[in-house]
C-alpha cells in the first residue's frame, strides 16, 4: 500500500479503518523517508516498509521473508493449541505426547 493516496486520507490512515474491520496484513511501498512518517506507519504494524524506488529482488526477499513469518506464526499458534502448562516451567503437549521443561 502506497502512504500518499493525494485524497483525503492517506495509506496509514487508510490501513488503521482497515484494521478496525478486518485482520489484514499490509507492507509499505512508498517515497516517504521521513522518520516522523516511518514512526507512524510502524506504530499500526505494518509486514514491513519499502522505499520507492524499489527493485524486484528487494521486493522478492522482503514478500519471502514475510511469508516465511506468517508462517512459522501459524505453526507456533497452532502448536499452542497442543501445549498445557502444567507447573511453573513444565508443559506437556497432547500431541507429541512429551511432557517439557521450559
């Protein structure tokens, strides 16, 4: 997503009614170097921020490491699922059936 829309509101602003509504993931691509604009654009989360202009292997390695992210996050919460905390530090994990000390 761009950050100027030359509209009424701009890319961060746009992401932040987005988010109020669904769970979307968003990344960057602006012109926009300004530290104050880059504060506020990493205060809503975004996947990540590319200067324009950009080339494709940049843009390449950032979606791949994104990917990679989202990814290992949906494994680790589904593994959550799996895990009982059963003392301070043990754990067991119903589906592995191990129990761990963490």
């Amino acid at each position: 997503m761009d950050i100027n829309f030359e509209e009424s509101i701009n890319g961060i602003q746009c992401y932040e009614l987005i988010k109020k509504e669904q769970d979307i993931k968003v990344v960057y691509l602006t012109a926009y170097t300004d530290d104050k604009i880059i504060d506020k654009a990493i205060k809503i989360n975004p996947l990540a921020y590319l200067i324009k202009p950009f080339n494709n292997d940049e843009l390449k390695a950032v979606l791949k490491l994104i990917s990679y992210k989202l990814l290992n996050n949906y494994q680790e919460y589904k593994n959550k699922e799996n895990i009982i905390k059963i003392d301070k530090d043990y754990y067991y994990n119903k589906q592995k059936n191990i129990l761990f000390f963490k």
